[in-house]
C-alpha cells in the first residue's frame, strides 16, 4: 500500500491531464457523469455516483463490428480501444468489469473490441466515503471501499489518500509518477481497515443477504411473488440499460457509401421481442418469465459459472425504476 | 486483436434449389469450413439486411461445398430466397454441439423429424451412410403437413438404396398421396428396432418435439438415448449477445443439441416439456 499526500494527487491529476486521455466525473446537469477532462479541476471526486455506469467506455452503447466492402471484397474492421485512464470510477462499477471480464473474455470466443477496451483503458476506483441510501454493494463484496476490476484502488484519508496497485497496468502508471508516492504507514493502513469496517457495518444494517442461498433461487421460486413483482415492470428497459453489468447486444445490418455495415448495440433481455423468432415462436413468451429470468441470470446462473455475481448493489436499477421494482426485495425474499 | 469472431467471411451461392413451396437449399461455394459435425450449425449474413444461425443440411465429407436449407420466414430469409446464384452472401461457424455420432458408434439410430426439421438430420444421414459399417440399422420417421411441404423428396430413393429404413407421413394428404396421413407420433412403431439401444435423434417445431419425445418413452426407447435439436433467435452464436440462454444454458454452446436429461433441467418455454 502507498500513501499520496492531498498534493501528490493534484500533482497526479495534472500529470495524468497532460499526457493521457483522463475520463473523469464531471458535474453536469444536475447529474454526474463521465467525460473526457482537459484540466485537472474538471474531476468532480466528491460524487456519490455517476447516473450511468462507465460500462459504455469499454461496451459503447452502440459501435461498428464491421464494415463490407462488396466491390473490393475488403473486411475492415472495427477501431480498437484508445490509450485512456478512467478515473473516479466506484469499486460496485470496476467490479462490474471482472463479471464483464468473465462472460466477455472467455475462450474460445473472446468479445475483441470489449479486450481491446479493457487493455487499453487503465481503471482507477475510489473508495466510497457515503454509500447513498439505494447502495448494497455489501451484498456482494463489491465494495463499498475496494472493488475488484480496477488497477488501482484509491481510499481518501486523513491528509491524501491510500493506494493500493492492483494490476500490471496499475503498476506501470504508478511508475510513472514514481515520486509521488511513499510507503503507507501503519497508521494510515489503521483509517483504512477502521473506514471499511464502519462503512461495511453501516450498510449491513440496511441489507444482509445470506448469499448462498440465492445460487439455488429457480429452485425456491415463488411464482406469486414474482407475478406481482412483474405486473409493476413497464417493460422500459431502463434497468438494464444503466446496469454495469448487463452485456446483451443486438444487431443491425446496413448499407451506408456503398458499403456494407453491421452495428452492435446494447439490447436487454426485459424486452418483449428479446427471444421472439422471425416464425413468431417465442420460447420466452411471458413478462413473468421475462422478469424471472432476468433475477436468477444476474442471482443464479452467473454466480454458478463464474463464483461472481451479476449484481454489484449500485442501486441504480432501484433508483431509476419508474414502476418502483426493487431488486433488494427479490434479494430479501430469498436471502 | 485476435480473430473478429463477429465478421462473417464472404462465399458464392452457386446453386439454389426449390425444396418445398416456402423452402429453398442453398449450395455455397467455398465450405470455409476445416470441419463440421452433423447438427452444428452457422450463421449467414446477408449482407445489409442481417444475419441469423441456419442448420447445416450438407454432409460432412462434402469438402468443396456448404448446404443449408432456409424457409421463408423474416428479413434475412426472404432476402436469402430473393437472391440469385452467383450472389455473395457471408458465412460464420460452424457453432454448437452437433449431434452424438460418437456415441452412436456399433448401435441402432431412428432419427424423427417434422417439417424443416430433417435439415440438420440431412447431414447426419450423409454422415451415417458414408460410415455405415460404425452403425447399426438406420431409421427414420418424417412427417410433414401436406406432401408438398416434405423435404429431399428427391433423395429419399437414394437415402433407401442405401439402406435407410424410411417411414413418411404427412398431416393432410392431397394429390396423388398413397402413404399414411397422420402426425409422425403415429409412425413412431413402425421401425423395427432394438429399442432399449437405439440412439434417437429428433427435430421439427417445439410441439412436435414434446410428443414425440413422450411417444418414444411409451415406446420403450430409453431416455439416456434420446436427443433434440432445439431453437433459438441468436445475435452472436459465440455465447455473447444473451438472446439464447435459458436457465444458465446457451443453445449456441451447450445446443443445439441436447439430451432427453438436460431438456427436462431448461426452463419452460424452451423445454419441449
């Protein structure tokens, strides 16, 4: 663990600004949201959480797969990731991105264009200081101090912060601003544990879920419970689209300048037509069945394959729901 | 980066073939393909319209070419059977779990398809007729609505020739139609097989599957031994784009085919039960 002193980290920032691209938490209306910084004082690091997660910088919302060229026969393909440093990310959404890491990245298919993102983009969280109200990242251990797809962890403490290296990319960016850095004390390492251990208590008296239960949920399905809970959902797919971990895309085929284009872009499994065949077969016919399946995917079936969650706890499903679904009761009924 | 394993790679249509009023096979040319398994299938692009994952119907030692056989249906089938010989269309794969020829080795196989459902089942039987001596007595059960609508009608001959056990049924017969009419449950006895150690392998529309699976149970043929081919809408055919898994399943990896014993662990909807 390093120490960075209050002035280290501006000297950090400035230095980060003026050689690389830095994706920061800006304010902007109303809302936080990460964007691209030229100056140092741009970052807002006093941010509860960003209204989306930055899941867009490694899975854009929309991007080329490629492009067909029918007259030269010519396959270009898509651009790969840039050089860039997202900072300020919270420890629930750099989580988010080992689950990512584990679906996208498995052999014998590795997602190129998500690699290319996630080699090129070096991710630094920062510890939460206030979980807000809608936060159970607890739950699942994905913060709310130290995440686990980040680089580099950062903690705020007394005088500066901690820093923890959390990578090989973590490390080579810490080498580059070598001077900046001093061994953490022991009393600083003291402010950490004390500050996880508080935070963590703080939130497990909101919501504490006996985890392992939730692996065995579409076995201890209650079909009542679920048919309420499904009646409420609009079917916006807002859920889903400001989650950091759900990945699903469709596709879309097109002719742009004479050549031939196919984009991907973010689909939800919330959707009516998600499973529906051109014969009009739809082996997932039902909102209820919809909804179930969206729960014991992220509960269930990711944490059979892959010993992670699908969830975070960032609660922005929970804020953002305009029907008022909340998946910590689904957690709670089953916990 | 490593290979795109969303781009497909462009091949020619050098020859289509009316199967049925709503059904053409498609002949592309090269077959990209290093090897496929009976039952594995691939995803075809056309090129601005889209793409969606077809069965593939050409036997496995047809070194030169690729066949699939397409029912008009969406956008990227009725675009496939508007398009001429000659055309470019792309091609990705081959994707999935075909079906079990390993441990179908030294046994009896009765193979059951309905409609459009023999296509992946066309391959296995080039397959088993071109290794006849690995396997015991080939049968197979196909049924259709109407005789029009029965598929490889021009092969059946050969298919016979060569020692397939053929029994054919249409639901409504029509014309000068001499054979059983009736739902393919209904011919399901007439194979004379060792049925405690026959391999069955089945596709066709989800209801089928469902009765024909129960009549096989009735039978005495044994569970262990029973497969389907299911479907599935995909994106990606590499386990990515989410639109094919069901209760921690994805037909693109785990499928399309699958035993009797997973079928009954896939959610509703899905499962053919």
């Amino acid at each position: 663990m390093l120490f960075l002193s209050e002035d280290g980290f501006k000297r950090l920032l400035n230095g980060l600004v003026s050689s690389r691209n830095v994706i920061a938490p800006v304010e902007a209306n109303g809302y936080f949201d990460f964007k691209t910084i030229k100056h140092a004082g741009e970052a807002f690091l006093d941010y509860s959480n960003t209204r989306l997660p930055p899941k867009r910088f490694f899975l854009p919302q929309r991007e080329i797969v490629f492009k067909h060229d029918p007259k030269t026969g010519v396959l270009h393909e898509p651009a790969l990731g840039s050089e860039a440093v997202l900072l300020g990310v919270r420890p629930c959404d750099a989580s988010a991105l080992s689950v990512l890491d584990n679906i996208l990245l498995k052999p014998p298919n590795p997602d190129p264009l998500y690699e290319s993102r996630r080699r090129s983009i070096t991710v630094i969280s920062l510890s939460c200081a206030k979980p807000r109200e809608e936060c159970f990242c607890n739950v699942f251990e994905t913060g709310p101090v130290r995440g686990s797809g980040e680089d580099i962890t950062l903690t705020r403490i007394t005088g500066g912060l901690l820093v923890e290296v959390r990578s090989g990319r973590g490390q080579i960016l810490i080498d580059g601003f070598a001077s900046l850095f001093e061994e953490a004390g022991a009393q600083h390492l003291e402010e950490y544990e004390e500050l996880s251990r508080r935070l963590t208590k703080e939130m497990s008296s909101r919501i504490e879920i006996a985890r392992e239960r939730l692996v065995r949920l579409e076995e201890t399905l209650d079909e009542k419970f679920f048919q309420n809970e499904a009646q409420k959902c609009v079917e916006c797919s807002l859920c889903s689209f400001a989650c950091p971990v759900c990945y699903c895309f469709d596709t879309e085929d097109y002719l742009e300048k004479n050549v031939y284009v196919r984009a991907k872009g973010w689909d939800t499994c919330a959707s009516p037509v998600f499973t529906r065949m051109a014969s009009g077969l739809d082996p997932r016919p039902s909102k209820v069945d919809r909804f179930c399946h969206r729960f014991c995917h992220k509960l269930s079936r990711i944490p059979m394959a892959f010993n992670a969650y699908g969830c975070v706890g960032c609660g922005r499903c929970v804020s953002l729901c305009p029907a008022g679904v909340d998946i910590r009761e689904v957690l709670k009924r089953w916990g | 980066m490593g290979l795109n394993p969303y781009a497909p790679k462009p091949v020619r249509i050098i020859r289509i073939k009316d199967e049925t009023p709503d059904t053409k096979t498609f002949t592309l040319s090269p077959n990209l393909f290093e090897s496929f398994a009976p039952g594995q299938f691939a995803m075809l692009t056309v090129y601005g319209v889209g793409e969606a994952p077809f069965s593939i119907c050409s036997s496995p030692f047809d070194k030169d070419r690729l066949q699939f056989s397409i029912r008009r249906m969406g956008s990227v089938t009725s675009a496939i059977h508007e398009a001429s010989e000659g055309e470019e269309i792309g091609v990705r794969g081959p994707y999935g779990r075909g079906w079990p020829v390993k441990e179908m080795e030294g046994r009896s196989i009765l193979l059951v398809g309905g409609g459009i459902g023999l296509a992946p089942l066309r391959s296995l039987i080039l397959h088993l007729l071109e290794n006849k001596n690995n396997y015991g007595e080939i049968a197979v059960c196909y049924g259709a609505r109407s005789p029009s609508l029965l598929m490889y009608r021009d092969e059946f001959e050969e298919w016979i020739r060569r020692g397939v056990d053929l029994h054919l049924t249409v639901d409504v017969g029509e014309g000068d139609w001499k054979g059983n009419v009736g739902v393919v449950t209904t011919i399901l006895d007439k194979p004379k097989l060792n049925r405690a150690d026959t391999v069955v392998c089945t596709c066709g529309p989800p209801v089928m599957i469902r009765f024909v699976l129960k009549k096989l149970v009735e039978l005495g043929y044994s569970k262990e031994n029973i497969y389907a081919s299911l479907e599935s809408k995909m994106r990606c055919g590499v386990g990515k784009c989410g639109h094919c898994h069901f209760g921690g399943k994805h037909v693109c990896l785990d499928g399309p085919v699958f035993k009797y014993s997973e079928m009954l662990e896939l959610p509703r909807g899905i499962s053919p039960f």
